[in-house]
C-alpha cells in the first residue's frame, strides 16, 4: 500500500504541484492588469495622499474636534484635485445607519459647474470606511450627502493611487485557472473518476465564493436560517451577542448594502470580529438554551456543526459565519459525491445539474435547500440505477438509502415526498421474492402516507390554522382554499398556464440554474439552455428508461410540480389573484434530474471521446459560478 501511495504521489504530485504555482503565476499577473493605470503615474503620483480635513471646503458640516460632523440636513466636501488622476477616493466615518452619499467627479475647471460626472456610494452601516472607485483625472470632487444622514462624522479623508493586492481576487481567478488546468491535466482519469473532479470543482469554488463573498446576508431567507443553525448550539455554549442577534433578523438585515472593494471588506470583518459572541467581556449579550424546533432543522445541522467547529476553536465572528457555510457546502458536496458516484442513469446530466451556479451557491449559503437537494441526489440516483441494473435484485441497503435520503429530504420540505413512489417503477423482477416485493412497495406506500398527511391534513381541515405568509401581500390560507374549490376548472387554468409559461426557465434555464440570489443572474443565460439541452439529449445510457418508467416518472414529477405552484399560491399570494407569486426555479432542482431523463433519447449517438465530454460536463457549469463571482463582487475589488 505504501508503495502504491510512493507512485501515486510520484506520478501525479508534479502535476498539481506545477498547477499550483502556475495558478499563483497568473493571479499574480493579474493583480498587475489590474494596476497597470497606477503603475503608468509618475511617481511623485503614486501612494496614498491623506487631506487635512480643516483645509476643506465644505457646506453643512462643522469641524469638532478633529471630524467634520454634519449639523445641517445636508452638507458637502469639496475635493481639489487639480487635473490630477484619482484611482480612489477613501473616506471614514461613524453612523448608525446605511446611507448612501453621491459623488459628483468634474473633469475640467472651465466647464465644472456643467459637466459632471455622478455615481452613487452606497455604504453599510457595518462598515466604518468607503473606498469609492474614481479611476479618471479631475479638477474636483464632491462629496454630497443628501437629507436624512444628519449627524455622520467624517473621520478621514484622502486619495488613493498605491499599488493595491486583493486577497479575494488572487483567490478567484488563481482557483478559476487552477481548475481549468486540472481538468485538462487529468483528461484521462475523468471518466473513471468524475465524482472526484466533481469534489474538487465544487470544494474549490464554495471555498472561493464563501471568501470572496461577504460575511453578511446574500441568498435567500439567509438571517432565518442563520439564526436556526446558530441557535442550534451544536458543540458550544450559545452567546446571543447583538451581532449575532442582528445577523438572524432578516427584516434587519435585508436591505444591508454589499461592501464593494477590498478595504470595505475588511472593515466589514474587523468591526463584526469585535462581538463578544463567547461571553468574555460581560458586554450586552446573554446566553440561551439551544433549540431543535421542527424536521426542517435537519437541513441546518451541518451549519450548526460548522459554527460550533469554529467556536470551539475559537475563531472570531466573521468566520464562524463562514464556516457555518462552509460546512454546510463540504455537506452538499458529500452527499451529492456519493450520488454521482452510484448513478447509472444521467450521470453526467446529475454531474452538470450538480455543479451549476444555483445549486453551489445555495450550499455556500445558510440554507436548508443544500441538504435538501443532496439527499434529493441521492435518492433519486439510487433508485433510478436500480431502473438501470434490471438484472440486479434490490438489496435491503439500498432501499434503505433510497427511503431514509428521501424521507430526510421531506422532511425539509414536505413537498417531495411523491419521490418516494419512484419505487413503484421496479419490475417485478427486481425483487428476490414476492414477500420482499409487497414488504419494499408497502413501506413506501406508508412512509409517503405519512409525509402527505402530515402536509396536506392540517390544510385541509383547519386552514384557518395554518398562516401564510405576510410577504405575499393579502393571503389567507382559508380564502385561498375556497378560490380553489370554488372555481377548480379556473384554477386548473391558471396553474397550467405558470407551468406552461415558466417551463423552459425552470427546467433548462436562468431562473432554476443561473441566478445567485440578490447577486442576481448569469449575465449570459443562453449558454445555460445551450449546455443543458446538450447534455440532456447527449448523456444517455444502454440501458435507459422504458416507456413504462417515463409515464409513471412523468406523472409523479407532475404531481410535485403542482404542489409547488399550488403552495405558493395558498400561502404566498394575494386572494383570487390570477397569477402565483413566489415560485422560485430553485424549488425544481430536488427533481430536476427525474425531470430531464424524461427527455432523453436513444436516437442519438454521442462519439464525442469520453475524456472530452466530462471536460465539457464539469469545465462548463464552473465557468458559469465563476462568471458571476468575478463580474459580480471581484471585478471592483481594491
């Protein structure tokens, strides 16, 4: 074993090794494009310029004891620049409050009060400095802050033309061209070991995305599911410090402002690592009783169990933030490993659906959807290899990862549970023994029993009981139920008309594979069609699904879609509208796989080289996440 060990290192630790440093190489090269306007300026205009703050002129605003406050409802700091190039503009200050200041840039001294140019600065109130990118030669700047931010205390101001090196850029484009590079480097080993690239890949890039990203709420319903993986309590004593307690209020935290540049970044972790979240300093914090409130706190554990790691090392709060994200990503990738791993149906297709932009920064968030849609993976690849080996018998033990990932996966969200009634698709033959064939069908006929009572009971017979929710606008639960029943052919019509029109979004397109939440989309949501639709008809196997299997597996797809409009309807929309609010193409993914082998067909042959084709697979999907990290949040980094 040791010499096998010997030889592996040997013949494969060159490559990486020498992946490794060219990927420095690179990001190193790119720091410098990225400079290549400051490294031009004569050097008498290079480095930071610090502006006394007596010497401004400004309106509004009163100097006390060394910052300029602001006593009037609005105010203004001019700055003289002198035709002189401006690569930054820094300023720090104190406020309770986000704000945003309007920075007006005025290119020449004869047409100055005319020809402006304006941009908005949008600053969290988290953060205690700005650095506003000016990138252009200028007479003059001011800095104006509109009505309603009376009493921000200016602390510092000046010009920044260094030679600045981003830590979270190096990080994006060094992995981006690491992976590129590994995928090319190990051609040959990807079609015996595709789910160890898919490893690498998705541990790579949640790794880049949770530190590129900032330490705050930036995906869905994100404070809620922090505060039920805080509270959880896995590992340490709870503190509930204001930070901690702030960062779970999503009405608090939705409408935070993203810092935007390397030093706003920092500011954000260095003012967030000052919370006493292990009860140190006696400050404003008080212990609570850690609490496990419902199944859907199964999708919150492995984020509970990372921010649990990280305390009880002790790490600051910043990163146990990060690390609840962390883990709940290494969860993702885990379980899915081992659903790629088993597949023998859509391999590739589950492979591609797996490593999309959604999909990876859903598990490189707080979010149960991760959980969720890992032991969806599971369950489903399970049962449909078993559609795959017909001449195999279903063992006890892979039923039993089919019925408990699913279950888990219900629990969640109790919309799934029609996944359970795959099992229905195997033949006869599948079976050692008809006892074995009756106990199988018998559990999942109860287990799923269970599940729908559990979700659609209470509904039903108290809907008055249930509430819906207030984001929606108007809803009731009630009224909703009696629309339905009221009029069922109407509402038969509005729920195909949204499949209908939602389609080809949801199934092969931005809304179920691109979006990243309040970053938004793909900016090139075409290519995401192109590749899925490829995959889709290219991706097929010998032994693919019969005419019977697609019918039934049509009709329990169909039946999951349904209650998901349906639900959002019920609790996420006004009385009688005639549309549905709500319905996010992240909700599909747990049975997209399902959903797109139904599309598949035997007619066509792929000759594309194995090795080429798995590239295509995994290269693809990752340069779409990596597209919107480095255009969304690296491209303005400092």
């Amino acid at each position: 074993m040791k010499k096998i060990w010997k030889e592996r290192v040997k013949k494969y630790g060159t490559k990486l090794l020498l992946i490794l440093l060219l990927s420095i190489a690179v990001s190193f090269l790119a720091e410098l494009a990225f400079n290549y306007k400051v490294l031009r300026l004569p050097k008498e205009e290079r480095g930071r310029k610090e502006i006394a703050l007596e010497s401004l002129y400004t309106e509004g605003f009163e100097l006390q004891e060394g910052k300029l406050v602001l006593v009037q409802p609005a105010g203004l700091i001019r700055l003289e620049q002198n035709q002189s190039y401006v690569r930054y503009l820094d300023y720090t200050y104190s406020f309770d409050y986000d704000f945003t200041a309007v920075i007006r840039i005025f290119p020449d001294a004869e047409t100055a009060g005319d020809v402006y140019l304006e941009q908005a600065d949008g600053n969290n109130q988290l953060l205690s400095c700005s650095e506003v990118p000016i990138s252009r030669t200028a007479d003059h700047i001011d800095l104006l802050f509109p009505e309603g931010i009376q009493g921000i205390e200016i602390t510092g101001l000046a010009f920044d033309n260094s030679f600045h090196l981003s830590e979270r850029r190096m990080l994006a484009v060094g992995t981006l061209c690491g992976l590129i590079l590994f995928v090319i480097a190990f051609l040959n080993l990807l079609d015996s070991k595709l789910e160890y690239a898919f490893l690498v890949i998705g541990i790579t890039t949640c790794v880049t995305m949770i530190f590129t990203f900032p330490a705050q709420k930036v995906s869905w319903d994100e404070a809620w599911h922090f505060s039920r993986s805080y509270q959880l309590g896995i590992g340490t004593k709870l503190v509930m410090t204001q930070e901690a307690a702030y960062y779970g209020d999503d009405s608090a935290v939705a409408s935070l402002l993203y810092p935007r540049t390397e030093d706003e970044f920092n500011s954000l972790d260095e003012n967030l690592n000052q919370s006493d979240i292990y009860g140190k300093n006696g400050g404003e914090s008080h212990r609570i009783p850690s609490s496990f409130r419902g199944l859907n706190d199964i999708g919150h554990i492995a984020s509970a169990v990372g921010i649990g790691f990280a305390k009880l090392i002790h790490l600051p709060f910043a990163l146990v933030y990060r690390f609840g994200k962390l883990f709940n990503a290494l969860f993702y990738l885990g379980i899915t490993f081992f659903a790629i791993r088993r597949a023998r149906l859509g391999k590739r297709l589950l492979t591609m659906v797996a490593l999309m932009p959604t999909p990876l920064f859903l598990a490189s968030s707080y979010s149960y959807d991760a959980t969720l849609n890992a032991f969806a993976f599971l369950g489903v690849s399970y049962i449909l290899s078993e559609l795959a080996e017909r001449e195999t018998p279903i063992t006890w033990k892979r039923y039993a990862v089919f019925v408990v990932s699913i279950f888990l996966a219900s629990a969640i969200k109790m919309l799934y549970a029609p996944l359970l009634l795959l099992l229905l698709l195997l033949p006869k033959e599948k079976f050692r023994n008809d006892e074995t064939r009756y106990m199988m069908k018998f559990g999942i006929l109860l287990v799923c029993a269970i599940l729908l009572s559990v979700m659609l009971l209470p509904t039903l017979l108290t809907p008055a009981s249930v509430e819906a929710d207030a984001r929606g606008g108007a809803t009731s639960t009630s009224g909703q139920l009696a629309v339905i029943f009221g009029n069922p052919l109407g509402y038969a019509k509005l729920l195909l008309l949204q499949i209908v029109t939602y389609a080809v979004d949801f199934t092969a397109g931005n809304g179920i594979y691109g979006t990243m939440a309040h970053y938004g989309y793909f900016p090139f949501s075409g290519f995401i069609t192109v590749l899925c639709t490829f995959v889709v008809l290219t991706d097929t196997s010998e032994k693919g699904l019969r005419r019977r299997d697609r019918v039934l597996m049509a009709g329990i797809v169909l039946l999951i879609v349904c209650f998901i409009w349906t639900a959002m309807y019920i609790s996420f929309t006004p009385v009688g509208a005639d549309t549905i609010n709500g319905v996010q193409g992240r909700y599909f993914i747990p049975i997209i796989l399902p959903l797109l082998l139904l599309f598949q067909t035997g007619r066509i042959e792929n000759r594309i080289p194995a090795r080429i084709y798995n590239a295509v697979v995994l290269l693809a999907p990752m340069l779409f996440t990596y597209t919107v990290v480095l255009y969304k949040v690296v491209a303005n980094c400092s």
